[in-house]
C-alpha cells in the first residue's frame, strides 16, 4: 500500500488531501509513525523524531493515529488477496506476498493478477497500491518499490540479472542505510559491485546474511511464499515526554507496558523464553539487554522480575533514556501472524 496510514487520513478526512501530513509524530518527543508522499517530499519518514520533521517541514500536519481503523482497511484488502491465492504471506498490516502461480480463478498472467487487485483495491478502499511481479520474493519485494506510488513493475527472469547489477546497493531489500555505507566504503555501489566478491568474502565481512546477500544479487531466491508466517516475539514500547534518568521511575513506566504484553501473551497462549530490555538513550542510541530462561515466561510476576533485574544491572549504561521497551521472544508455543503488526504505541 501507498503510504497506508496516512493515505487512510487523507481519504477520510477531505481536507488533508494534498497536504503533508504525519500521523503520529505530534509533542516534543513524539515519533512519526507514516508520512504522506507531500510530506516525504521535504524528508519527513516512518520513525522520525516529530521536532525533525516540524524542522524539515514547518506547515506539517499532524494526525493522530486510528489503527483500529487501520487493521480495518487491512482485512478488506486481504480479503481481495485470498480471492486469487490462498497462498498470501503478510508482513505487515500495509504489504504481503502472494504466491499466484496456482491461483483460484486460473490466470496464466501474474502481471494481469496484480493489475486486477490494485484495481479491486482502489474500488474497494479508495487508497493506491503498488505492485512488483517476479519469479522470487526478493526481486518482488525490489519490484514493488520501484514505481511508487500507484505503480507496477514487472521482472521477468531475462531482466532479473541486468536489473540487479545496475541496481544501486541501498535498494536492494534487506539492505539498511549503515551496511549501505559500509559497502560503499568497500566499493560496492551497485548489484554488479556486489557480485565481484565470493561468498566466502562475504560471510567473513558480514556474517550469516552474507550468504544471503550471494545469493540474491544473482536472481537467486527459494524461500516460498509463506501463508502460516511465524511470530517471532512479541512486545511493547512507550517515548516519554521527557527523558528519565530515575529507576523508580523507569519501573513505573515499564510497568503498564509489561501488563499490554501479559496481556496479550495468555490471551493467545504464546509464550516465550527469552526477555529482552529495550531503552533509547536522550542521544538516540539503542541499547538492549536480555536474558533467556530454561522454561517459559508465563506469570506477569515473572515478567516484572526479569525486567527489574535486567533494568538494575545496567541503569548505569542507559543514563537517562527517552524510549523503554520490553519483547519476549523465542517463543515455544509460536503463533501465526495474520497481518499483526508489533504493537508501539507512539506518543502523540
């Protein structure tokens, strides 16, 4: 989907439309959670400080979030993905993979499928999506990102080596801005760059994913397109109004954030043996600590003690944190995501 949150403000509000909107993001220390494309014109993006954003464009507005009313819209349009493929892995509530190869109403076209549920999409909502067709998620994923917004692009499997070597390296999927620069560093600019070192090279300069990056700037990727997609932890975080450096108080507010995740961990029966401490220092540095049990995190008490324990032992290297966020993984009795996003609740 086109800019998801934000396109559903603009359509239900008319008097957004055309302007540069932020949802979420609004008071000093909130956080953008989606930009409008008239926003992203002057820099403003998804996890963006809202002061930067206001800087980067002063007459921005700001929206508060409806993500109820986002869900929403997110099962109206899967229900438009499973009228083809059963076949749909979701990543998100605003994107997915659809297997079409065996598809229910018997296309030989992915391109024609894909024009079809854009249409349906924009009949059925009113919002813009974009599309990549290709014979691997990866290159799907890449495709999908190309034309935006409102946009299709196809890669068929003669392309697919020509495209990747002149593909700049921090588009390719999977790739973040700080391996970005690091490749740059290292003269890999493009697909082709990239192709020039062995596998070996490549684990050895980036650890496992090196092998994944081998793989995929020659075309090749077997992952299936994956309808029961594991979650893979589940969490909750909170931006304060102001910076806390008092551990009482930290404890405090980490309490109503371990009482979400409690919350929601018995009501799906999923359970987790590893605890992880999130805290965003005043510097906007994260740092995280964690500890893994032999058994099950069950009781909220539990909880509450391993997060206490785990704040105590290093108070002194957070400081004064902006962010605390807690997440339990590893997780024995794993559930499906069904389109779930990891709940953060952005100050507004």
């Amino acid at each position: 989907m086109d800019a998801f949150f934000a396109s559903v403000e603009q359509r239900d509000n008319p008097a957004l439309r055309g302007k540069p909107i932020a949802v979420g993001g609004s008071g000093r220390r909130g956080v953008v959670a989606a930009a409008s494309y008239e926003a992203r014109k002057y820099g403003v993006h998804s996890a963006m400080p809202g002061a930067v954003a206001a800087r980067l464009c002063p007459h921005l507005i700001f929206v508060k979030g409806n993500y109820e009313r986002y869900q929403e819209v997110s099962r109206q349009i899967r229900d438009i993905f499973e009228e083809y493929t059963d076949l749909v892995e979701p990543l998100s509530l605003d994107e997915a993979y659809l297997d079409v190869t065996e598809n229910k109403k018997g296309m030989t076209s992915a391109t024609i499928i894909a024009q079809e549920i854009r249409q349906k999409i924009f009949e059925t909502t009113g919002l813009t999506a974009s599309a990549g067709v290709s014979f691997t998620k990866f290159l799907a994923k890449t495709a999908s990102d190309f034309n935006k917004p409102n946009g299709l692009t196809l890669i068929t499997p003669e392309q697919a080596i020509p495209f990747l070597e002149k593909l700049p390296i921090e588009k390719f999927h999977g790739v973040g801005k700080v391996t970005a620069e690091k490749m740059k560093k290292m003269g890999i600019k493009n697909g082709a760059d990239l192709k020039k070192l062995t596998e070996i090279e490549l684990i050895r300069r980036f650890g496992k994913v090196g092998r994944h990056y081998y793989r995929v700037c020659r075309g090749e990727d077997q992952s299936p397109v994956n309808p029961n997609r594991i979650r893979k932890s589940i969490g909750a975080e909170e931006t304060f109004k102001n910076d806390i450096d008092d551990i009482e108080m930290m404890k405090s507010e980490l309490m109503p954030i371990i009482e979400r995740i409690y919350k929601y961990m018995s009501k799906k029966e999923s359970y987790g043996r590893t605890l992880t401490l999130k805290a965003k220092t005043a510097d906007f540095q994260t740092l995280t600590r964690s500890k893994t049990y032999l058994h099950e995190i069950k009781e909220k008490d539990d909880i509450l003690r391993g997060v206490f324990e785990l704040l105590e032992a290093n108070a002194k290297d957070f400081g004064k944190v902006r962010l605390l966020g807690v997440a339990i993984s590893n997780l024995t009795r794993e559930q499906i995501l069904e389109g779930i996003q990891l709940e953060l609740n952005f100050s507004l």
